[in-house]
C-alpha cells in the first residue's frame, strides 16, 4: 500500500462529504483560535510587565538608607541620613560586578519659565545614572563629569515639563528655566516614557548633575539612595553580598540584622510580576487547551458517526483489498487533515482576533513562533488521540458483516 | 477447460456458534472449478451457498479442510495476506453494487488499485477506462453512481471487479436488484468476460440466471446436491433481442 494513494483516499473522501468536513473543524479552528489568542494575550501581558520593569534597567540594584532613629522615634526607610558619597566610591571601587552606580539626591521644586510654573521632582545624579535607569536622550546632551563635579547649572527635564512649562512640541533646548530661585539651562530632554507600571508619570522630572542638587539645593551632605547596575543578571545577588559587606564594614556593623541600609534588586519586583502574569498565561491556555480537547472528541463524535454511517463501504474496501491498516490509516489520515486544514484555519483566525482584541482592548499581543508551533502541535496530537479511537473500530471491523450492514 | 483448478477445495467445513446452538453451515464440501468456467451456484436460503462464496472469496476461513486459490493453501495466510489475495486473485460483484456514493464511476473502478503497490496514477487511470469500455460505459466514467441506472451501477461494479485482472470473478447475487431486461444486459457482459477467458463463480437462487452459466452447483443442507454441466446454454445477446422492446416514457 503506498502512502500516497492513502493520503488521495483520505483526501477524496473528505472532499465527498464538505459540511461534514466543516463542521468537524469546526471544534479544532475555535481551539486553536483561542489558544493563539489566550497566549498572544498572555504572552503580550507579560512581556509588557517585564519592559516596565526593565525601563527602570533589569539589573538594577538600588541601596536605601534605613530609617532615621530620633529619640527612639523612627521615621520612613531612606529617610536616614547615614549614607554618603564615599560610600557610593567605595561600593564603585570595591565590587567587582558593578557596572555602573549613580548616588541619588532627591526633591521636589516649584520651576519657572516666563509665566508659566511646574512642580516636579529634581533627582540629582552623575553621567552613570542614565546607563542604570536605561534612559536615552534624544533631543540635546547629557552634562559632563566635570560639569557635574563643579556643580554646574544645567539640567535635563522631561517630556511633562516641557509640556508644562513651555507647551506642547515647544524648543526648550538652551532655555534657562528657574528652579526655586536658582536658573538652570536646559541642555538635554528624556526620551518619552509614559507612565510606570504603577501609573506614576515618568517623564514629569527633571535630571541635574548629583552635587548642584546635593550642594546648591539642598545643601547637604549625604546621599538619598545609590543606584547601581550589576554586570548582568546572573551576579546580581552577588554584587548584592558584595555591596551588603562593603557598606557593613564603612558603617561598622557587625550583625546584618542591624544593618542601617536596604538593598533591593529589580528582578526581585519584576519577578513577582513576571510570575503572576506567566501564571495568568498558563491558566488562559489550560482554558484555551480545554476548548481544543472539547473540539477533539467533536472530531472522535463525528468520525464515529461516520464509520457507522460508511461500515458498508469499509466493508467493501476490506473486500477488494484493504488491510486492517489500511482503513486504520485512511480514518487516522482523514483526522489528522482536519485537525491540521482546522489548525490552519484556527492560526488565522487567532491572529485576527488578537489583533483585534489589541486593537479594541489595547492590551498589548504577541504571538511568538512557540506559541503558533503549540497550536499547530496539540492540533495534530488531538487529531491523532481522538481519530485513534474511531479508525481502530473501523479497522477491527470483519469484512463479512462490514458488508451486510444496512 | 483445461485441467488447472482455479478453486479446488476438499471437505470444507464451516459452523457458527450463537450462544449454544452450534449451526453447521458447510458439512464436507469438495468442490473444483477450473480455468474459464463459468458456474452458478444455486440453492434455498441457508442452504451453504453463502458460506461457500464467503470462504471462496476469502473474507471468511473454514473450520477445517482445505482451500487452494490459484495453487495457494489459502489457510495458511494470515489476515493481511488474504486481503492482497482478495486484492489480486478475486473481483467481487455484489447484489447491491456497493459502489461508493458521490464518486466518480472512473474512481469507483480505480478503488482497487489504489490498494496495489504496484500500480501506479498513470496505468490505474488507463486500465480503469479499459475495464469500463470493456461493459460499455466508457462516456459515463465521469457520472456518479446515483446518476446510473440500476444496470449501468451493475455493470461499474462488473469493471471494478475485473480491472486487477483477477483469476476469478465472483458474483454474489449480481441481478438480485435487477428487472429481467437488465438483468440479461449484466449476463450478457459476464458471458462476454467469460468468452474472453475470465474464470466466473456466480450465487443466484433464479434458474433462468443459471441457464446462462455452463455449470450449475446445486447446495442443499450445507453440502453440494447436484452438480451438472448446463447442456446448451442460454445466449444473453440472443435472449435480449426476444424480450420485447423497452417501454418508452414519457
């Protein structure tokens, strides 16, 4: 028995029965559909969360003062004031998986330029700040270290600001603007960002060199928070230790229990975000996996319905030469065309409908290779679990009753 | 006729078992049927000749004896064996043609070499047009099965038996289903293929059918009653002619 001619008989008797043919992939094309769909979603849903958290760099590891201890009073984390621009020096000259590491200052300000003012927050940091927070400026330049060093005026300001203060598309490149009082030029403005995963306003900031904001606004001499970049991801928990020992040892504490500092990691928020978009993933597949199974015993139904209704025919095949196998292969090969024509079919249409849904919810989609090779797969499987059953029937049948049967 | 049996089977036995009654539907039958015969195969219903053309055709082995087809010990096959035997040395005709609805007669006729390797597109198409020129409905190859009349689907059913050029063509009932006029037309084909050399076992219960054959097996009780050589058969051409001519409808 060749192949071939099995594949044309499976082929012809699809085509003899069209709504028949239909109806079974029916099942199939939801099935796959949904799963397209349900993992675009899910799969568009995390990749969002995760680039959220990776516009604040991935690698990112962000050193906090503890709390300032007044009296036995105790006030927020990162409000203490124990932290200092050596310390930043000595993590940058000590730890060996840093890449990159900004000391932050923090405040906010009221900002002027001709009638208009802003309120916004001043975050003072050094050239390295941009290479962690992954910033970009596309429209003018970053200050220099020397222009940091000698607490130069100049400042980087955000889509918001310019927005607010100068109006919507206005050059405010070279425009001096006020800050409580003290002129700033605006060299530089951020790319546009949007808003965080947590709905605050990135672009509604302005940048300054570390010691203009540290000495000539808030006059001080200790630093809000450090951040810093690991080399990658995977030393990230090392340069973590590494950072933790430095910084006991400056601050000259023995038990890490009572370590006047925090550090956290990025992947450690991202993480917990990742996962519970991953498992939102799994679950819309489960559901989207369940329809394709219910669409494979539709494919089981209808294949039994049809082996009754053609036993005269497989009795007439057997006669005239069919193996047992033959008829087996036929049935099998008439499940697995529908089941991958439904797949095909299903691809499209899940492609469609993600992007519509894209389109209508705004929820971000991707449809990964992976996710299009699952459908197709489980479309095929299915196909072969639930045709299984039906052909073997048909090929157990004798040729004798097959024959007789009315 | 020559002396090589297509068919040579020596004390055939064949019982079913339903639950306790044990029924013996074939008692010892020894049967030969050589080259180019043409032989009906007659009897009451339950009388064996069912069973015989079962096991003749191997769809069905016997309880015990044996059976050679063409010189094979057909009980030493297994199942997918005797389904390239049924394949290549066997042509089936059946009382209700079974041909498969909504294909082409050419396709219907291709059926069986669809399931012989070695045939392949190209000659399949060929010799399917060959086997319905040979019954006379080349100009309707493309026509489905519900668009031919009774006689014609018969005789479809007649190409598909002949077309892998089996060593014998076996009819169960072929005009069963058929009116006397038609019924002579299908006889007049299988007394053609027979002319040319096909070797013809044919169950029918009607003696005016049997009258058409050289030789007629008579089964009683599950064993051969009466064998007898048909002294002058009748011609199908000539019997057609004295029928009187076909009513016209309009």
């Amino acid at each position: 028995m060749r192949f071939s001619n099995l594949i044309k008989i499976a082929y012809r008797s699809l085509m003899k029965n069209k709504l028949r043919t239909i109806l079974t992939m029916i099942g199939i094309i939801i099935g796959v559909a949904s799963i397209v769909t349900m993992m675009g979603i899910g799969e568009g849903s995390s990749s969002s969360i995760k680039s959220s958290f990776s516009s604040l760099g991935v690698n990112a590891i962000m050193i906090m003062p503890g709390a300032q201890n007044n009296g036995g009073v105790r006030s927020d984390a990162g409000t203490g004031q124990n932290m200092t621009v050596e310390d930043a020096d000595a993590i940058r000259e000590f730890c060996p998986d840093i890449s990159a590491l900004s000391p932050i200052v923090r405040t906010s300000a009221q900002t002027v330029y001709g009638s208009q003012n802003w309120h916004t927050s001043i975050f003072g940091v050094n050239t390295e700040y941009f290479t962690v927070r992954n910033l970009k400026i596309p429209k003018g330049t970053c200050f220099t270290m020397a222009e940091n060093k000698s607490s130069a005026k100049v400042c980087i300001i955000g889509e918001t600001v310019v927005t607010n203060l100068f109006g919507a598309g206005a050059n405010a490149l070279g425009q001096t603007i006020r800050i409580n009082k003290i002129p700033f030029r605006v060299i530089g403005i951020l790319e546009k960002k949007g808003q965080n995963s947590f709905g605050q306003d990135q672009d509604d900031v302005i940048l300054g060199p570390f010691y203009t904001v540290q000495k000539r606004m808030l006059g001080t001499t200790n630093v809000g928070q450090i951040i810093a970049s690991s080399t990658n991801e995977k030393v990230t928990n090392k340069a973590v230790d590494e950072i933790t020992e430095i910084l006991m040892q400056r601050h000259k504490i023995l038990d890490p229990e009572d370590a006047d500092f925090t550090i956290r990691t990025q992947s450690e928020i991202s993480n917990i975000f990742g996962s519970i978009s991953t498992v939102l993933g799994v679950l819309l597949t489960i559901m989207a996996f369940i329809s394709l199974i219910v669409g494979g015993i539709g494919i089981m139904n209808i294949m039994l319905v049809s082996i009754t209704e053609r036993t005269r025919e497989i009795g007439l095949r057997m006669a005239i030469g069919a193996k047992g196998k033959d008829i087996l292969l036929q049935f099998l090969i008439e499940a697995v065309f529908l089941s991958l024509i439904g797949g095909f079919i299903g691809l499209g249409l899940g492609v469609l409908f993600s992007n519509l849904v894209g389109l209508f919810a705004g929820w971000p989609i991707i449809i990964t290779t992976n996710s299009v090779i699952f459908a197709f797969g489980s479309a095929t499987f299915i196909g072969i679990i639930f045709g299984y059953l039906p052909a073997r029937k048909a090929a157990h049948m004798r040729p004798i009753e097959a024959l007789r049967y009315e | 006729m020559n002396d090589k049996p297509v068919i040579e089977t020596r004390d055939l036995t064949k019982t079913y078992t339903m639950g306790d009654i044990v029924v013996k539907a074939l008692r010892g039958t020894s049967l030969k049927i050589y080259e180019n015969e043409f032989v009906a195969i007659m009897g009451p219903s339950g009388s064996g000749k069912s069973t015989i053309m079962n096991i003749l055709g191997c769809l069905d082995v016997a309880t015990s004896g044996d059976y050679f087809l063409d010189g094979i010990d057909v009980k030493k096959n297994t199942a997918n064996q005797l389904a390239d035997l049924r394949n290549q040395k066997i042509g089936f005709v059946f009382q209700a043609y079974n041909l498969l609805p909504r294909t082409p007669a050419i396709e219907n006729v291709e059926l069986p070499m669809l399931y012989n390797p070695n045939i392949n597109a190209k000659e399949r198409r060929e010799r399917a047009l060959e086997a319905l020129r040979s019954v006379g409905l080349l100009e309707r190859a493309a026509s489905m099965p519900n668009q031919l009349s009774g006689g014609q689907q018969q005789r479809v059913a007649i190409a598909r038996a002949i077309v892998n050029d089996p060593v014998l063509i076996l009819a169960d009932e072929p005009t069963g289903n058929l009116d006397t006029r038609t019924s002579f037309e299908v006889m007049e084909i299988f007394q053609k293929m027979n002319a040319l050399g096909k070797t013809i076992a044919l169950v029918t219960h009607e003696p005016d059918i049997a009258e058409f054959t050289k030789r007629n097996v008579h089964f009683r009780d599950g064993s051969i009653f009466k064998d007898e050589m048909v002294a002058n058969p009748r011609n199908a051409t000539e019997e057609l002619k004295k029928l009187p001519p076909k009513e016209i409808t309009i």
